[in-house]
C-alpha cells in the first residue's frame, strides 16, 4: 500500500485505550483527561475498572459525552478442567454484565493459551468455540458484541489460541451470530500476517474494533513492549486502508501497553504525543 493510498484522519474518530496511561492514572484522572484534551472516544481496561467496580464508573462516565468503544478484555477459557471451566465461564458472564453496565459497545475477548495439561491445539480452539457458542444468547440479551481479537501468534502458548484474521473469520462463519460476534483487528497482532487483506475484505462488517500500535525492531516483551504509532516496523496507514476498504469506519483506537517507555512518561505528554502521530502515522 502506498502512502498515497492514505486518506486524512478526522480527530474525532481518536478513541483512547486507558491502558496507555494505566501506571498514571486513575480511571477519574483518565476520564477528566480525555475531557481536557478533547478526546471523545475511550476504551477501558477491566482490571482498572475493578478497583472502584462497574456501577462506579458508569457514575463517573455519566454526563461526560464519552463514547466508551469497549471494555478490555476478558476471555481466557481454554482450560480443558470441568471445574475450572464453569469458573471462567462465569467470570465472562461478569464481563458482559461490566460491558453493559458501562455501556460499552464491545467486550474485547482474549481466547487464552494453550494448556500445559492438553498440548493439542485443534482440540483447545474447538473447547473455545463450543463455549463461545454457548455464550451467544446471554451476550444477545445483554445488548453486548463480544469482539474476538486476534493476538500475534508468539502468544498462542500464553494468551491466545486465536492468531489471525482468518481464524476470527472462520470462528464467526462456524457461530453464525454475526449480530453477537464481531472482530477486533490491532495491527500489532496482524501486521505480520500475509493473507492480511483478503481476510479483512472477507471481515468485512464484521469488523467493530480497530486498534493501532506499532512492533518495535527492538521490542523486549511480546505483550508489554509496545511502540507508539511511527516508533516501529508497521504500516499501519495502508493498514488502516485495508481495514476501511472492507467497510470500517469507526474508531480508532491506540492501545499501547509500555512498561519500558510509555507508562513511564507524564500521562499528558503521552496524549498529546498519540494526538500528533494519530495525523502523521495512522
Ligand atoms: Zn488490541
């Protein structure tokens, strides 16, 4: 894709992923952010959500005019213990009921890694279909998408079994309950992925989530070394462009989980930094 192939980002479609600040700030401190940097649009991060529970920052968000895109993540059902799984399965029930108490859009779901105890990958991405599929009409009657996101496959081992855009496809194909699941695409996990365009065009509308972070050529952590948009490897305008040819044209959203950098600057320099390169790098 070329550069040219880029159109303009209108600043209104910025959404801001909480955990690119989480070692700053409170989710208070995050919501009064967002208001003093005019940014309309946030996703939350369920752990932090915890601390003060979801009836707390449904109170906190009300009046605010913020769009609430998600609530990340939960999931993490691959356990392949009867005992355990009535538990996880519970556990994501909770998260939907967050999801519509925060009246979020979208539950980001992580799948969960391969177990040490059941080393066979096709029987683990089939337990965690049937659950999904058995999750279907309690998302429904809560009013809530649950947004499979496909995570890099160097985490297979310890977060997800599912690995790519055409996995998440043929997930919903085999659901058939596009009104229940959709995809989320973050070019840190797809950038890779050489089948990338034509799944997204077979995505399609399935597609509610779009994330945007960049692969450091150094990156130390798989999952807390992000970059921030034009640090790293990814192209992520001709991915973006890929993505809105398949018809998305929400959001977006900058998720940069950074123990090394990011989380270790002033939370009102980190925004107004994701603000310049959301018109330079996206
Ligand atoms: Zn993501």
């Amino acid at each position: 894709m070329s550069p040219a192939a880029k159109s303009k980002l209108d600043e209104r479609r910025l959404c801001l992923h909480q955990v690119t600040v989480l070692q700053q700030w409170s989710t208070q401190q995050f919501i009064d952010g967002m208001q003093r940097h005019g940014i309309g649009a946030v996703a939350l991060w369920r752990d932090k959500l915890r601390e003060v529970g979801a009836a707390e920052v449904a109170r906190m968000l009300k009046g605010t005019g913020l769009a609430v895109t998600s609530l990340c993540a939960a999931g993490l059902i691959t356990t392949p213990d009867p005992q355990e799984t009535v538990a996880a399965i519970d556990e994501l029930k909770r998260a939907i009921d967050d999801t519509a108490a925060v009246g979020a859009g979208s539950l980001m779901f992580v799948a969960g890694g391969i177990d040490p105890r059941d080393k066979n990958l096709e029987s683990t991405r089939k337990r965690v279909l049937d659950r999904l599929a058995g999750l279907t009409h309690y998302a429904r009657a809560a009013g809530i998408k649950i947004a499979l996101e496909p995570l890099h496959p160097m985490t297979c081992g310890l977060r997800s079994v599912l690995n790519s855009t055409k996995t998440a496809n043929d997930w919903c194909d085999v659901l058939r309950a596009d009104d229940v699941f959709g995809i989320a695409i973050d070019t840190y996990a797809v950038w890779w992925d050489h089948d990338l365009e034509r799944e997204l065009m077979r995505a399609g509308k399935r597609i509610i989530n779009f994330h945007v972070d960049d692969w450091l050529s150094d990156t130390q952590d798989l999952r807390l070394d992000r970059g921030m948009m034009g640090d790293g490897l990814i192209d992520i305008p001709g991915i973006r462009s890929m993505v809105e040819a398949a018809g998305y044209d929400s959001y977006v959203e900058v998720e940069i989980f950074s123990q090394r950098n990011w989380w270790k600057r002033d939370a009102d320099e980190v925004i107004r930094i994701v603000k310049e390169r959301f018109q330079t790098a996206v």
